[in-house]
C-alpha cells in the first residue's frame, strides 16, 4: 500500500489523508492520556479493540438513523470515514453521576441523575477542555444553536440506543462522550451534521451492572489493574473480539 | 428600635426579621471575602456604601420595570427589602473578559467580547460557586426552565440599563452578578421572579473608561490599594456620596 500523507496525531489516534478526496484514514493507538495530559502510558491492544469496537457502535446507529461518519475498517488498526469539519465541541451525556460531575456537584459517585444532563466541553488541550454552555458557543461562534440543537437531539438518541445495547450485555452506560462534524450534503446542496471521531471504552463509562465493576478507561486513569482486560470484556460481550483473541492484538502496524 | 431577630449572616451583609411578615432587614457589613473565602478582609466603610449604591440601583431598575425586593433604606447601613424565596443560582452578565471568563478561555483580560455572555453558578460555597447550564439547574431541579428565561431576560435588560448609566460616569460595566427570588403575588395569585441581593462595586466590575483603573473589588482581590477610595469613587461618581463624605461611613452601627 502506497505511503499516506499524515494529516494530523492527536492523543489517541492518527489522521491520514484518505484514497479519496473526502475521506480519511482514522489509524488508533495503543497510547493513552488522562487528566489533560498529565497522566501518559499505553494500553496494548485497545488501538485494535477501539477500532472494532467503534466500528461496530457506529454501523448499529447508522442503522437506526444517525447520520456518522463510518464507511469501513480497512485492518485491525485503520478505518476509512468521512472528512468532515470538526465542531470544536465535546458532547457529553450522562445518567450517573461519576468523574467531573460528582466532583463539581459533590455528589457520590454512581447515583443516579434526576434525568440524563447533557453536557459541552470547548475542545482545547491547551485550555483543559472547559465546561461551557450555549451562551459561550454561540457567542464565540463555535457553533450555531441550530447546531446544537442537532447535536443534543442526537445525543439523546445515541444515548436511548447504546443504553440499551449496554444494558442487554450487562453493563451500564454511565456517561459518554461525542464529537460531531459537519459534511456537505450534495443530495440537498446544504451542510449537514454528522457523528465523528470514536464510540470506545475511552470515551463511555461503562459498569458491569451486578458488580459495579468498571470496563473503561477509568481503570487507567485510576491506576487499577485489568486495564487491557476492561477493553477485551466490552468486545467479547459485543460479540466482536477480533478472531485469535487478545494474541491478535499486539501485532504491530506494518503487520495489518 | 425593638432588637430584631438574626435569620443569616452571610459573607459581606447580615438578614434580620422586618417589622412586618414577608419584610426583611439587610444589613450590610464591612467584611469582604475572594476566591472562595479563601482571602478575607474588611473594607471600611464598604457596608454604608454598598447600601446606598444598591439602593440607588434598584430604585433605578425599579422605574424602568424591573422588579426588585428594594422597599426603602432604613439608614446608614440597613435596607428594607421583600423577603423572597432565593433562587440558588447567580446570573452572571459579562460584556468585556475579565477574572474567571478571561482564564477559562485564554482570553486577555479586557477584549470586548463578541457579544454580551449570560453565566450560571450554582450558589454553594463549599462546591465553590460552580459554573452550570441550564442542563444541570433544570435536571437538579433548582430552577424551571421558565425562570431561567425570565432571569437571562431580566439579566439583559439590567445590562442594557446599567451599561448605560455607568458609561454615562465614565465606567465601562465589565460584568456583574445577579440574583433572583420569587415572591408570592396577590394580585395574579401566582409567584414571580424579582432582582434580589445587591448591585454594588462588590459584584460588578467597574473600569474607568479612560484609564481602565479598576473601581471595583477586584481592588481588594489583588491587594491594590485604594481599595475604599474606589467604592466612594463609583457612589460620588453617581451624586450619592452620603453627606459629610467618607468621614460618615465609618460610624459604628449602632449609631446608625
Ligand atoms: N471524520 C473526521 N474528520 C476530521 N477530523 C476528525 C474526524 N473524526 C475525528 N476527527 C478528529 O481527529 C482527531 C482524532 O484523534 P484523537 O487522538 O482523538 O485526537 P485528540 O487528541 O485531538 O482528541 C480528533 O481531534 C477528532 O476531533
Ligand atoms: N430579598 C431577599 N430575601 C431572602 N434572601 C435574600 C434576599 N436578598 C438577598 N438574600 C440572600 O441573603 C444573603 C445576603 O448576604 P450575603 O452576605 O451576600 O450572603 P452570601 O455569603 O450567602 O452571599 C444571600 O445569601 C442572598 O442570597
Ligand atoms: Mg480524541
Ligand atoms: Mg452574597
């Protein structure tokens, strides 16, 4: 395979140019970060995990109508999606309180919210990705309240559907977070939203719901043990663990 | 004067029983308190001062018909004001960065913002002010949805007012906080939302619009001094320096 020009590295994967003109290449890592930066390390295999793993989240809600950004895995570390023009904006939602919120609220982490909060954090390592509301996005024209409007719509959607899947597998989807893009839509000549970047345990809280036990980057960021077990156990459960088990995913990225 | 009965005492003013139901007394005291109580002081004279100001703010506010719980100064240091049911939510309307906006956003103190930005913060001192969304005060429950509107829209237009009146003495109005309580209303047998508290040099900020010399508590934030001169500053500057000058403020209370 021809040399693909890099377009950019962030902290947990590699953007390269795609085959073609609107597309890219999302490659995932085995590197991982906590708290802005300051916590680094690595969790072998989970660049494999999260890249089946968003794979197959993404392909289930295209199917029920979220427009996303998916068109394929190319091998077990790359998947080819649609360019789009990233909304500097995390979506978060959340049905239990855990991480930044029982903090903020002090409120014991794993009670259940009055209803799900959805949440927005400016998208920013140099300014620790902020909690912000409309009133900064729109003023600071991150984007429109229409967009936001699409953008919490569909959230909550996300957040009925994976709730569910979760639950059916035993665990609890206890917050989440999403990064939407906008995408020119040739059928109606207008601009269109579309969910980017990954679903993966690095970016949902997800709780065994007999033991409470966390299958998540939590376990990372808390120093626990079983961090590369966490990502494997959300596979297997999906019914997706990539064939050869755990063996197959230390291969190293030439070998894909 | 028969002794009345303490109800709160907060940080910089003091809640006594009024002389007729649904009446209070507010006391305002000399104390001042930053970031988070963590600094704490007194500013002489600040209590007569604030009292005044906030006063002559309300009556203003009033006229225009914006609803407060102002009834009448008693003297030098207590106002009479409607006894409300505190919404536990501070409105915070910034026109130019400045303080905690101007370091979450990487923003150099004194840019005027593309747009006037309306800010929540859940009143708790022990969680510390938290900022918030209209996610977390509907889904808490420490708010409707309703009053949020009637807040952000009497936010806006106590803006508009002050912007005004302060530009026309010289004094660029940076930012301020608000608070809100709902009364009881015979008339319609509803409740409504009235402008509670105080508007004072202690939750505005104040710049002289040719120097930028801060007018304001941000004075005694950053250990300047002046920290008094500039709260007789903004009253003189508003014709309600108190007769005799700062000499008067210092009476002690019971001489009130
Ligand atoms: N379809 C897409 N088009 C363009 N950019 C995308 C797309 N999907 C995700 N991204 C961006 O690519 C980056 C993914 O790499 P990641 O390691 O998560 O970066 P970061 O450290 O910035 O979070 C993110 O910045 C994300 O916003
Ligand atoms: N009209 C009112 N009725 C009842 N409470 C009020 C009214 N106006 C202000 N308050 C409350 O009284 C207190 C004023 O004292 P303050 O020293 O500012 O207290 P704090 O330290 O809680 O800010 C505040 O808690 C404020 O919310
Ligand atoms: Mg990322
Ligand atoms: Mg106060």
């Amino acid at each position: 395979m021809a040399r693909r020009r890099q377009l950019y590295e962030g902290k947990a994967k590699v953007l390269f140019e795609g085959p073609e003109p609107g597309t890219l290449v999302q490659y995932f890592k085995d590197d991982a970060t906590a708290f802005n930066n300051q916590k680094k390390g690595t969790i072998t295999g989970k660049g494999v995990l999260n890249n089946r793993i968003s794979e197959y989240l993404m392909q289930r809600l295209q199917e029920i109508g979220v427009p996303t950004h998916f068109i394929r895995r190319l091998n077990m570390r790359e998947q080819l999606v649609r360019e789009v023009e990233i909304i500097p904006i995390e979506v978060v939602v959340r049905n239990i309180a855990a991480g930044s919120l029982a903090k903020r609220f002090g409120i014991q982490d794993g009670t259940v919210l009055p209803r799900s909060i959805v949440e927005y954090y400016y998208k920013s390592d140099e300014l620790g990705d902020p909690m912000v509301t409309e009133e900064h996005i729109t003023a600071f024209g991150w984007a429109a309240i229409q967009d936001l409007d699409e953008m919490m719509s569909l959230a909550l959607r996300v957040n009925d559907y994976l709730s569910g899947l979760f639950l059916g597998i035993g665990l609890k989807l206890v917050d989440f977070k999403l990064e939407f893009g906008r995408v020119y839509d040739d059928q109606t000549d207008e601009m269109h939203l579309v969910l980017a970047d990954e679903i993966s345990p690095d970016n949902c809280r997800l709780w065994d719901v007999k033991t409470n036990e966390r299958l998540d980057k939590d376990r990372f960021r808390r120093d626990m043990d079983g961090v590369e077990e966490a990502y494997q156990e959300v596979a297997r459960r999906l019914g997706i663990l990539p064939e050869g088990g755990p063996r197959d995913m230390q291969g190293p990225s030439v070998l894909q």
